[in-house]
C-alpha cells in the first residue's frame, strides 16, 4: 500500500508517518513527487491499521497497490522517474531522447576512443562497450576486463559522454560503479537475485536488460529487486525476446515500449541492435522505437563492423549513426520531443 501525504507536508509529519509504518513492522520507501510525498509501505500488512495511518497529520490517502511490483508501478508514482548520466547529467526519462551507441565489447584504447569520439559528433550522450563479456561459448572474446573500464574512463573524460557497461557478477560491482555512470545488467542475468539485490545497495543508474523469454511482469519484478534494496534509478531495456522466428536475433518487442509506459513510471530504452541481429535493420527499428515512446536508444557501433571482435553483424558504422541521428531528431519533434 501507498501512503499520499497532503500537499505541504512537512518532514516531521512525514517522518512521523514512516515511524508509524514502522512500528507495524513494514518497511517505507518515499517517493518525492513534484506536489507532494508519498510513502509506499512494503511487507505483509495483515494486522496493519488502515485507519490509524490516515488518521495521522497531513495524510491524504492510504491506497492499496494491485500490481505485484510496487515500487516500479504507476500506482506509487504518476510522474516520470528521469534520472541523471554522466558528467553533464542528461535525463533519461525527461523530454529529451538519448542515444548511447558503441561497440560491443571494448577491444582496444585506440579503437574506443575514435568510436567515443565519433558518437560525440554525431550527437550521442553516451558511450557503451563491455568490458566483462557474458559470451555463449567459452571459446568467445569474453572481455579486457578491469583495463576496459578504464578505456572507457578515458573516452568519458576525454567526450563527456556517459559510460554505460555491463556487470556480470557481483564481485565486479565495485570496479564497475569505479569507473562505470551506468551499470548494465544483461538479459542473461535479469534473474540473477543476489546480483540485482546488491545493486539496490548501489548508488549509480541501473540499465536492465529483459530476460530472453522474460514477460514483462517478470521484468518488472526484476527492477522491483534493485528498487527494493534502495536504489531508484532503474532504466528498463527492451532488447527482444527469443522467439520461433529466425530471420532475426531476437524479436524486438515494440509494444512493449507503450505496455511499460502505461505501467511503470520508470524510463524505457530500446535496443535495436539485439532485438535484431541484423545492422541493416537497425536504423528502421531505432526510427520506430522513437515514435512509439522510448526515451533513450542503445545501439552498437563499431569503426570496422567486419572485424570486430562481438557482434559485428549487427553493429553499424559511425556514418550511418550520424545519419541515423538526424533522422531521430525529426521523428522527436513530431511528438513533441527532442533528441
């Protein structure tokens, strides 16, 4: 359930609020609103006086919550969750579109830096690249590790651009929130619970990746794990889902863009990339997730697509990025955003 506190509610009567769901052994979880505050309680409210909660100073309302994933859920927040990347803070969630591209993995300091510099140029507000690598064969470039962090440190300070990058075990957390602004969580470790958990216990942007064969209310309960253990700033990727068809990698699941808007208060990107496999087909897919809602696009780009050491297929070149870009920009402004 939600606690809705009037509009002007001071910290002490909040707090006083937070003190009462305590003493019936639920934990709180303040959300602050442009208006007002509200205190979702969470555990199980058998033995929990409704009417005692509301009668308290400057409560508004006390509201049950019907989705199974609180925190995450539009129920406990109307407003859209934008949350801060990088050095020059660009929202994810707010008016605004962003695009993050870069190669899959980070191969070599000179290959990365000329890609980080020229996804600045084309308009970017972010560069991606993994420096761990969950890879299907063990035989498969699994990564530089910590030394990619730090090439990817160096073309953030050198382009301002965000670094977003992927954690794939809980023993890389704290070299990642280091030198990492957003920490990646792949579709192969959306269930990974003790991974999600201590990242709740981060104080960096969590991306999540849907899971392969993921619903959208898994998904969902995913986020609400990092939610739980007390950070917020969880974006949502929709990457495509492993389906019978084979002409693509994945099947990218656009609907999903507007079914995760009309639930969820927190930001949505898209990854046409992995929700293709395929390069030709990713400006296409990028131009339709624009228009149907997302607020920031996570696109592989690579200097040399043929030759790279992961996913080549489906990354594009940085001229068609910067093409690419242009042609977003027109598609945000037509609903009444910008890029």
């Amino acid at each position: 359930m939600i606690v809705v506190m009037k509009a002007g509610a001071t910290k002490e009567q909040v707090q006083h609020v937070v003190e009462l769901v305590r003493e019936y052994g639920l934990k709180e979880h303040l959300i602050h609103g442009t208006d007002r505050t509200v205190v979702a309680c969470i555990g199980d409210k058998r033995g929990v006086d409704k009417g005692a909660i509301e009668n308290a100073p400057m409560v508004e309302k006390v509201v049950p919550i019907l989705a199974p994933y609180k925190m995450a859920s539009l129920e406990v927040k109307k407003d859209k969750t934008e949350i801060a990347i990088g050095p020059d803070g660009f929202c994810i969630g707010g008016k605004k579109i962003g695009v993050i591209a870069g190669p899959c993995s980070v191969e070599n300091r000179d290959s990365l830096l000329k890609t980080a510099e020229a996804v600045k140029k084309a308009g970017c507000v972010g560069i991606r690249g993994g420096a761990y690598k969950p890879r299907t064969s063990p035989y498969s470039f699994q990564g530089m590790g910590e030394e990619g962090l730090k090439i990817l440190a160096e073309a953030r300070d050198a382009t301002g651009l965000a670094v977003v990058t992927e954690v794939i075990g809980v023993e890389q957390i704290d070299a990642v929130e280091e030198y990492a602004d957003v920490l990646q969580i792949g579709a192969r470790n959306m269930q990974h619970y003790p991974l999600l958990e201590a990242l709740g216990r981060t104080r960096k942007p969590v991306m999540l990746k849907r899971g392969l064969s993921a619903r959208l209310d898994e998904f969902l309960l995913a986020a609400e794990y990092i939610i739980n253990g007390g950070n917020s700033q969880v974006i949502l990727c929709e990457r495509g889902i492993r389906t019978f068809e084979e002409y693509v990698r994945n099947t990218l699941c656009l609907s999903a863009v507007a079914e995760l808007n009309d639930k969820t208060h927190l930001p949505v990107v898209i990854d046409p990339s992995h929700g293709t496999g395929h390069a030709h087909l990713v400006p296409a897919m990028s131009q339709a997730a624009v228009a149907a809602g997302a607020d920031a696009l996570l696109i592989e780009c690579h200097l040399d697509p043929e030759h790279a050491a992961s996913d080549g297929a489906q990354s594009i070149t940085p001229d068609v990025l910067a093409a690419l870009v242009k042609r977003l920009q027109r598609i945000a402004q037509a609903i009444d955003r910008d890029l």
